[in-house]
C-alpha cells in the first residue's frame, strides 16, 4: 500500500524477526557445549516450526492486507475499460509476501520431516529476500529523486541478506553470520519505518522537498544510524541472554519456560520500540532539515 500503514506493516515484520533472531541465536551460541548440543538442537527444532508458523501468519495478513483493503484491487490484476493493470504496486508487496509465506512452510517441512535437505530453509528465505530486492529495485523507477534514493537505501540491506542466506546454506551454526542477518533484519524494519515518516507523515506537519540533493545526503547518513542502531540492539540482546542465561540455574540449559518468558520479552521490546520510533521521528524528523519544502 502507498501509504504509511504500508510501510509499517513490513517494517515491523522485520524488526519482530530482527528481534527474535538476536535473542535465539544468542541462546543457541552461548548454550551450546559439547555435552549438551544434541539437547540444544532438538529444543530448537521445535522453536524454528513455531517461526515457520509465525511466518506463514504473519505473511498472510499481509497479501489480504494488500489484496482486500477498501482501495485495493480485490485479486483483480487487469479489468475495466478500456482495460488496464490494477493497482499493480499492491501486487508486488503481495508478491514479496507470497515468498516470505513459501519460506515459512519450507522452515516448518524441513524441522517438522526429512524430506528437505540441510540448509534448504536459509535458501529459501535468500530467495524471498531476493525477490523483496528485486521488486524494489524497479518499485519507484520513475518517482521523484529522494523517493528513489530512500527505496534504493533498502537495498542495501536486502542484498547482502540474500548472500548472507546463501553462504549459510553452505556454513553453518556460524555466529557472526548468525548475528549480521539478525542485525540486517533490524536495519530492514527500522529503514521500513523511516520511509514511511518520510513519503507518508502520519501527523501532518512540513513535507520533505522531494528533489533537494541536501535531503539525499541526510538520509544516507540516516541509514547508517539506522544500521548502528541495529548492531547496538543485537549486541545488548546478547548481552541480556548471556547474562540470563548465567544466572539461570544450570549454567545454560534451554527449557520450555526460559523459551517462553525470553518470548514473550521480545515480543513487549518489539512494540515498544516501535512506539518509541515513532515518538522520536515525530520530534526529529517531523520538524526537518532547513532544506524542506514548506
């Protein structure tokens, strides 16, 4: 959707993911020992089904969000007269959703059975997010400079996902790999959320000159706050694991309820900063720089 509910709704998908993938594979690397890694890898087994779930859910929402909103072209691709393609932008964020969907099932056949090969879930999540860079990659190839600028920055992000995924098809239980596509992820989700403060402010208030190189400049810097601020939350979810996981007795057993509260704890810090994103771009970037087009 061209609009800003459009733009939250994957930014916050990622982040969530962003979120949960510091803090699992944080207590897949710290808890891991030789004695204990059978145990581990069974545990997590069953926690990548219930992402693949999550994925498949979340995913969903998304095409009927795309498809059936009031203004939406209700699974219509060409109708009318004279005939004519139907909001064909709704149609590749429902087509960038039917592939993180695909993923989602594929993470629940290959931890659920042995029908797919080692490696096949970190492949198909490369593919999506391939296919989430291509279609972005020709999203706004006729939309104003900035407008361009801020989707091409998205990109960024979302190809080196892709070769991460790939690589780890090939290596794996790596952790700086593990904790780069956890740290990607966030960076997606924030950057998803900027754009739409930018394009489509919630509140109002000045707009951004479209064409001034000025507000180019400011929104690359921006993207690298956005990725700092990334690599910060990941090493303190890190952090916050280990130590949990320290004082928890046993020295770094994974149970069923040290899942549930660590969970239910990323869960109440994905919505949180989400509110808190959007309370500091209201006051940050809805006033703008002095180059904006009053």
């Amino acid at each position: 959707m061209a609009n800003f509910k459009g733009h939250v709704l994957p930014g916050s998908f990622f982040i969530l993911f962003g979120l949960w993938w510091s803090v699992k594979y944080s207590l897949k690397h710290i808890s891991r020992t030789p004695k204990k890694n059978s145990h581990v890898q069974t545990n997590f087994k069953h926690v990548e089904i219930i992402e693949g779930a999550v994925k498949v859910v979340f995913t969903l929402v998304g095409i009927l969000g795309e498809q059936f909103v009031p203004d939406g072209p209700h699974l219509y691709l060409y109708r009318g007269q004279p005939r004519s393609w139907v909001k064909l932008m709704n149609w590749q964020h429902s087509t960038m959703y039917l592939f993180f969907l695909i993923s989602g099932a594929v993470d629940i056949i290959t931890y659920s059975t042995t029908l797919m090969p080692v490696g096949m879930d970190r492949f198909m999540l490369g593919m999506a997010l391939y296919v989430e860079g291509l279609l972005f990659q020709y999203h706004v190839s006729l939309r104003p400079m900035l407008d361009q600028h801020i989707h091409t920055m998205l990109l960024m992000a979302i190809y080196p996902s892709v070769a991460t995924c790939i690589i780890q098809v090939f290596v794996h239980e790596n952790m700086i790999l593990d904790f780069f596509s956890a740290c990607l992820a966030l960076l997606q989700g924030t950057w998803f959320w900027q754009i739409g403060f930018v394009l489509y402010p919630p509140w109002g208030g000045p707009e951004w000159d479209l064409n001034d190189h000025s507000n180019l400049m400011f929104i690359t810097m921006c993207f690298c706050w956005h990725f700092a601020l990334a690599i910060l939350i990941t090493a303190v979810n890190y952090t916050l694991v280990y130590w949990l996981l320290r004082k928890t007795e046993g020295g770094g057993r994974i149970g069923a309820c040290a899942l549930a509260v660590l969970g239910e704890a990323i869960l109440l810090c994905s919505l949180t900063e989400e509110r808190l994103d959007c309370h500091l771009s209201e006051m940050v970037y809805g006033r703008g720089p002095q180059t904006w087009h009053l």
